[in-house]
C-alpha cells in the first residue's frame, strides 16, 4: 500500500464504515473568509483527508505521505483539533532506531499524531494526536467548507465546550 491516494482510501473507508465519522478528500481551505496567508503563508491549504467526529464534533486532519516526514502535517495544525501523518507501515519500520526516535519526539513535541497502515490494511496508531487549540473563526470557516461540500449530519459543537444547559436545549 504505497500510494498516497491508496492510504487515504483505506483510512477514509474504516473512518466511515467503522467510525461513523463524516470525511473529506482533499478538502480545501482558501482565503476568503480567513488570513490563511498570516497563519501558514499561504493563500490557501488543501488536507488530503479531513474527517469530523459524529459524537464530539472533533476535526481530524490526515496528511498521507509514502516516506515518515513528521513536519508536513504541523501546517494544519492551526486548522484542526487532531492532526496525523498517515504513511505506510513498513516505511515507518525500516527508519533507523535513531531516526524514528527523533521523528517520533519531533511529532510528540508538535502534537502531530502517526499512524501507519500494514500491507495487510491493518491501522496502527503510532503516536495519538494531541488536542490542538482551534480558533473560533477557523473551526467557523473549516466546517463552513465541509457543509459547502455535502451537509454535516449531527451537531459540530465540541464536546468539551458543550455545557449541561446547551444539552439541555438540544434534547427538548
């Protein structure tokens, strides 16, 4: 499973079927609403596979990449809650040990997430993602872009800034 289009395929096929999740190819971002040129110096971002979690509202970005290169993926981090490197197991497994340790550090400290896919098709997470702090306006102008794209079908209110009072107004 080399190819960047296949990893997503395969990932985007488990996140829907198994994880309920709603997904994204190649999802774009551009300038229109946000100052993506301060935030990334560019003037627009494109995930390879973007993905919202039907229970928590988290966005969960995924950079597919053949070849283990932890440091693509921090761009979007300021466009997410979660952020992955995807790439191919065997790629990640013949790093030498001091290699993937430094990969594996650089990711932890960034908070970018890895996780490999086997021959066989097996997920593994590699390294979890950490929770990043997503502005307002850009949670705003991403979910703008994936209901421009086909409508989000639960609520995209993060779970953890949900209070007990906005719970109760959404079940009466």
């Amino acid at each position: 499973m080399k190819s960047e289009l296949r990893l997503i395929n395969h990932l985007d096929k488990i996140l829907v079927e198994t994880m309920k999740f709603q997904t994204y190819q190649e999802l774009t971002i551009t300038s229109k609403y946000l100052d993506i040129q301060k935030l990334i110096n560019q003037d627009r971002l494109r995930i390879d596979l973007a993905a919202i979690h039907p229970i928590d509202g988290s966005i969960h970005f995924f950079e597919a990449e053949t070849q283990v290169h932890v440091k693509h993926p921090v761009i979007y981090r300021n466009f997410c809650d979660y952020c992955y490197l995807l790439c191919p197991e065997e790629q990640f497994d013949i790093l030498p040990y001091v290699t993937k340790s430094q990969q594996r550090s650089w990711a932890k400290e960034t908070g970018v997430g890895v996780v490999t896919v086997s021959k066989k098709g097996e997920l593994r997470v590699r390294l979890h993602a950490e929770l990043q702090p997503l502005l307002p306006e850009i949670r705003k102008e991403v979910l703008r872009m994936m209901n421009k794209r086909y409508i989000i079908r639960f609520p995209t209110h993060p779970l953890w800034q949900r209070s007990r009072s906005y719970n109760h107004k959404s079940e009466g």
